[in-house]
C-alpha cells in the first residue's frame, strides 16, 4: 500500500516537492528500500527525501507532527501510506488556489471513499459550490456542521496547509494518540481560520474495513484506543462549546463511546454482562440509533 501511496505522489505535476515519509515503527519497514524507490522514479520535480523511522509506535498523532516539524516547504499536505491522492494535479490545484488567496491558510477538497481495492464508493466533504458559501463566515453554524454532520469536511488529507498554519495555530493535539483531524477541525472554526474550499476530489480514502477507525466491528478491542480517544475528543473538544453544538448531542455521544469501552473490555464477556453494559446505557444507545442511522446499518453489516 505504501508504494502506492508514493506512486500517487510522485506522479504529481507540481514541480518543487520535497517528500517527507514518517513511519510509525511499521514491521519491516526498510528506509532504504524506499528512498531507493522514490529516488528511481524521480521525473525531477522532487527536490528532497527525508525518511523519518520511529523506534518505538507513538501513535498517528505523534507521528503526524513530526512528520510536519521535519517539512521545510512553504505548502504542506499529509497523506496516510494507505490512501492515494486523487488526481496527479491536486497538489498544484490547491496550492495555486493558496498562492491567490494569501488571506487563507489553508484549502480543502472532497474525499472519494474508496472499498480496500480502491473502487469510488461515495464522495465525503463539504460537497458545496465554492468557498464563498454562507457556512464559512459563520462560526457557530461551521462548528455545528461539523459536529453533526461533516466531521470528514476538514480532514486532514484533504487539506492543503500554508506551513505557517502550525506556527500560528500549533501543531495537532497530542492529548490524543490517534484521532488527529478531529481535534484540529475544531481549532480551525474556533479560531476563525479562513477555509479555502475546491469543489474537486483531493484524495482517494481507503475505507471498507480496512483500518482500525473503518472497521464495522463496532467491539473489535484494537479500536479500544480509538474509542478512548473519542472519548475525550467529546470532554476535551466539545464539552466547552456544548452551548453551540447541543449539551444533548455532546452527553449522549460521549455515552455511546463509554458504553463501547466498557463493552469492550467485559471481563467475562457474558451474556448477562452483555445486557447489563446494554442497559446501563440505552438511552444513549438509543438516541445513536435514532440520529445515526446509517452507521447502525454499518455495524449491522459487521
């Protein structure tokens, strides 16, 4: 998957890139092995090859700002090594929009959601005309949308960054292990950030199952860490707008991701600990069922 990944990069017209590839202590990850393959596929517009290994796992977040500090370009994207960006122009598309538009920071695409083969499902984003649409110039009803209803709007492959982004607005929230754009989506519509949005693909997502947050096994223990993430994302991101986004959303969602933890980790997974997790939490459970329909019929298909 990661050489795909670097096939889509390196197939970009952009003429100045430099490639910053940070590996979160994958098994067998090889530097070498890669460096080689990027450097034998070179059509000349990559300037620059850094190749950053960890020891040790430090998690997505972690990971993700090194990756960022170590970038010395003006312009910054991030692409996961199992997602492929969408078009060999994205990068110059979004940076050009950026080299007009010096008010702005950053500029966000839509995302195609692809199955494990890379076969287009549906298209996620903001899925709006353009930038000049009146959600962008208000923040209260931006944060709603985005808690409620386009919480991939701004994700973090989809946007293009000045690199000055990170000086003045810090670099992603490290309270969390694995949930990055999240967190950072809701910095940029506090902060009022101007949003530069392309009505256009910007990133192939590799979806269907295929990595811990996608799975439909909504009580596979490797998401634990996910659900604690999201969790806090609820206490430390939320909570203080709850006026804004709505203390009931805020307390029921933040039970649902409770009720999976607990599930989770039943000692012994009974049937009678089973109903009683249920129990303990259906009204939240409930209120999920109602307000996220088609993500129970997800799981259900798990």
């Amino acid at each position: 998957m990661l050489y795909e990944t670097l096939d889509s990069v390196l197939e970009q017209t952009y003429a100045n890139i430099e490639i910053v590839v940070c590996d979160d202590a994958s098994p067998g990850f090889e530097g070498s092995e890669v460096e080689t393959y990027i450097a034998g596929r070179n059509r000349g517009n990559i300037s620059n090859v850094n190749i950053i290994a960890n020891g040790t796992n430090a998690g997505t977040v972690k990971n993700l700002n090194r990756g960022v500090s170590a970038a010395k370009g003006v312009f910054l994207k991030v692409i996961a090594g199992d997602d492929l960006f969408a078009s060999p122009d994205v990068c110059a598309v979004q940076i050009k929009y950026l080299k007009e538009h010096p008010e702005a920071n950053l500029v966000v695409g839509n995302i195609v959601e692809c199955d494990n083969r890379m076969n287009p499902v549906s298209m996620s984003g903001f899925l709006l005309k353009n930038d000049q649409d009146p959600l962008f110039r208000n923040r209260k009803a931006l944060l709603r949308y985005l808690v409620r209803k386009g919480q991939k709007a701004l994700a973090t492959q989809a946007i293009c960054f000045r690199k000055a982004f990170f000086d003045e607005n810090g670099l992603y929230d490290e309270r969390f292990r694995l949930i990055e754009d999240l967190p950072m989506a809701i910095r940029i519509a506090e902060n009022g950030e101007k949003i530069g949005y392309l009505n256009l693909p910007c990133v192939k997502h590799r979806g269907s199952g295929v990595g811990i947050s996608t799975s439909n096994d909504a009580f596979d223990v490797r998401k634990l860490r996910y659900y604690e993430d999201l969790e806090q994302f609820y206490v430390i991101s939320l909570t203080p707008l709850k006026r804004i986004v709505g203390s009931a959303f805020v307390r029921m969602r933040r039970g649902v991701c409770r009720f999976r933890i607990e599930y989770c980790k039943l000692n012994p997974p009974t049937l009678r600990n089973k109903l009683k997790t249920i129990l303990k939490y259906l009204p939240h459970l409930a209120y999920y069922a109602l307000t996220k329909t088609n993500r129970v019929f997800f799981y259900l298909r798990g």
